[in-house]
C-alpha cells in the first residue's frame, strides 16, 4: 500500500477539527457549533521514524521521504446522518476509501462547550448513536445493490453467491451488529462497497488533563468498545504541544504524565490495527520508508515501489537497520557479511533496509 488514510468520525462538539488541527498541524475551522467543517478536511503527515535520520546522514542522501498518514476529517454526524440529516450522507461517502475509522469521543466536561443536544456528556449514547449511523449507511448501501444481484442470480451463479452472502450481511446489520464484530468477513466479496461498519475502528477517547493518566477511566471507557482499540487523548494538550520543538513537546508531555503525542499513538494504533509495517531504502540519492503489511513477501514489497518490481523480481539485498548502524555503513557491514541475499518466498520485517534486483 502507498499510503495509510484514516477517517476521522465523531458528534459535533467532540473535538475533532481541534484534534486534526493538532494531529496535521493544519489551521482549519474549529467552531463551537455544529458543521463548522463542511468540506472534509484532508491532512497529510509523516509517520515519524528516527531511523530515517540516521540513515540519511549515513548515505548523505539528497532526500529523506517517511510513510505517510493522510487524515480524512469530516463534519460532525448527527443523528440521522444516515437518511441526510445534516448532509450526513454526503459526509459518509467522504470516508469510504479510507483503511480505518477514527471515532472521537467525548469524554471531558466543559460547560462553555455545547453538546450536540445539550444533554450531560454521555460516552455510551454517542457511540450508539454514531455505530447506528454507519450501519444504516451500510444497509442502505446493500439494499442498492441487492436488486441488481438478485436479477442476475439465475444466470450468473457469481451473482447468486454475492446476493446471498449481502442478505445475511444484512440480517446482522439489521440485528445492530457492525460487521467488524463477526468472526469472519469475505473482504473480497465486498471489496467494492467500501462498507464503513466493516472497517477496523478505533476509538480515540477525548479526555482532560487530569484523565490522561486514569487507569480506571480509562478501564470504564475500554469497556464500553471491547474488543476495539482505544487510545486517551487530550486535544487541548494535543494543541498545546504542537507548535512547539520536540524537546519542549516532550517535556510539557511528560509533565501530564504522558509519553507520546496523540499522533504517535494513533499511527502505532492503526498500524497494529491494520497489520502494517514499514522496511526502508537507502541510498545517496533518497532515504525513504514504503509501507507494507505484515506478512508480506519481498516481491510483494517490491512491487509497492513499482509493480514492474514485483514482476522482474530476481532477488533481495537485505540488511538489519541495527546490523547497518553498528557497521556504521554499507560496505562495512557488506564485509563483516551482515548483507544477505533473499528470494521470492523471504517474509519481510519491519528493520530491513532493502535493495531490490529484478528485470524490466
């Protein structure tokens, strides 16, 4: 995959635009009203990855190009969303494409911050509320295609199978269960309908400061969403820290107790999430890290820098990140035999520094 990108969804009044100020460094609108985002916000950052200085220094390479987060900020979804309250059908179709979902919760208290229907600040409610939207959105998406499926089904025993496999889908939607909670899901089968529910979520809890570091809210919020991922994020914190050096963000990070931006946190959540990793390239001319998933094989890594790679693919030059650093460069760690050479079946991990060989 080139890029990772993450739909950021949530209530109006919950901090998102804040958090994806914070997350892109960007300057968007960030209103105390509902639909103070009407476009969606699409921000794009670098994975942060120490490893890439070093090896730019190592090589004097001209370019140094990290991994790549595109964030897909979209306006606060109300209830209804799914039927067209408040645009909101517009804004789901905004998010389609993305790997994941972000849902921001609220989680603080302030009264100088309106709730979306200016109840208490209820975690439980508005998660209901937003899981409800998506899946309507996705049943309203099966009950357009099923029609099409069902008219081909007595010629064409693809189309049978597709329809009858949509049906069911639907029976769970129906029962209120996203389709990430079933066991097993046909990806392939649905590949085309970007289906939200299906999806791996991640919900990002916006709490105040004194929450950051509450293991036992933050064990009552888990609750609420096992067995999804959850990180804790302060979003006033998150916009303090963002304009400044890394050392002082670091420090006045700490001071909260805390170890890591929200960005961090998120990337390294999604990343585990969705079973990525990065292998890197280095030479004089660019350092960069390529994104990949677990798993994958070295021509499959090849071919994400160019599919005529993975089709050429002779072979690997591949050495460990800390075997390369300790030789202090290339052709140190080439004579101590650190450089290995791997073939089509090699599993990539996540330290290779990589050079491809294949045919045109």
């Amino acid at each position: 995959m080139s890029s990772l990108s993450i739909g950021i969804v949530g209530l109006p009044n919950v901090g998102k635009s804040t958090l994806f100020n914070a997350l892109t460094n960007n300057d968007i609108l960030a209103a105390n009203y509902p639909f103070a985002t009407i476009e969606p916000n699409t921000g794009i950052v670098p994975v942060p990855d120490a490893r890439l200085d070093v090896l730019q220094n190592m090589y004097s390479a001209e370019k140094l190009i990290p991994a790549t987060v595109t964030f897909v900020d979209i306006a606060g979804l109300v209830e209804g969303a799914s039927k067209g309250e408040g645009l909101g059908n517009k804004f789901l179709a905004n998010i389609r494409e993305c790997n994941a979902i972000v849902h921001v919760v609220r989680a603080f208290e302030n009264d100088d911050i309106l709730r979306h229907d200016e109840g208490k600040v209820n975690p439980k409610a508005d998660i209901e509320i937003i899981n409800t939207e998506l899946i309507l959105s996705d049943m309203q998406s099966i009950e357009n295609r099923l029609p099409k499926l069902q008219k081909e089904a007595k010629a064409r025993p693809a189309a049978r199978e597709q329809a009858s496999y949509l049906e069911s889908l639907l029976r769970h939607l129906e029962s209120g269960t996203p389709l990430s909670a079933l066991p097993s899901l046909d990806h392939e089968l649905i590949a085309d309908m970007h289906l939200l529910t299906a999806k791996p979520v991640i919900y990002l809890f916006n709490v105040d400061e004194t929450t950051l570091t509450d293991e036992a809210k933050h064990q009552e919020l888990t609750t609420l969403v096992a067995p999804a991922r959850t990180i804790f994020v302060c979003a006033k914190v998150e916009e303090e820290v963002k304009d400044l050096p890394e050392e002082d963000a670091l420090e006045l990070l700490e001071s909260y107790g805390i170890k890591d931006t929200g960005l961090n946190q998120l990337i390294k959540a999604a990343y585990d999430t969705l079973g990525l990793q990065s292998y890197l390239t280095a030479g004089p001319k660019e350092v960069r890290a390529w994104t990949i998933h677990q798993g994958d094989t070295a021509p499959q890594a090849a071919g994400v820098i160019h599919t005529d790679f993975e089709r050429g693919f002779i072979a690997a030059q591949i050495v460990s990140y800390p075997d390369l650093v300790e030789a202090g460069s290339e052709s140190a760690a080439r004579s101590t035999g650190k450089i290995r050479t791997e073939g089509k079946t090699y599993v990539m991990q996540p330290d290779d520094v990589v050079e491809f060989r294949f045919n045109v």
